[in-house]
C-alpha cells in the first residue's frame, strides 16, 4: 500500500510544480490542464501502452504481493 501512496504523493507534486510553473509565467488556470489533453492527443499506440503498462505496475505489485501471501502457507 506503501507503493501507492508514493506514486499519489509523486503525480500531484508533479501536476502542482507544472501548474505552478504556468500559473508563474501568466498562463491562466483553465489552459494550465490543456497539457494533459495535448500529451494524450499526440501520443501513438505504442507509447501510450507504455503509459497505461507504468501507470498499473504498482497496482499489479500490489496484487502480486496479495497472492504471494495468500499461497504460503502457514502466514
């Protein structure tokens, strides 16, 4: 659960320090989100498998650990 909440913790400092670097320069605050939709309307099939692949690793970790612990016996 450690894993997730990094990752959390992780993505809104990085989507804080864009908003903040656009909100310093002038960009208003409704433009500041259209990053996001650019980045998704430009990527390919390919990177955007690599982005949903990194996205779930923890989930899927977090799974892993689930079943590991669930099929030793004994714990």
């Amino acid at each position: 659960m450690k894993i997730l909440y990094i990752y959390a913790v992780l993505g809104l400092l990085g989507l804080t320090i864009s908003i903040s670097v656009d909100w310093l320069t002038g960009t208003p605050f409704s433009m500041s989100f259209s990053f996001l939709t650019s980045i998704f309307n430009t990527t390919t099939f390919e990177e955007l498998t690599v982005i949903i692949i990194f996205f779930l690793l923890p989930f899927i970790q977090l799974g892993m650990d689930a079943y590991n612990r669930k099929k030793k016996p004994g714990h």
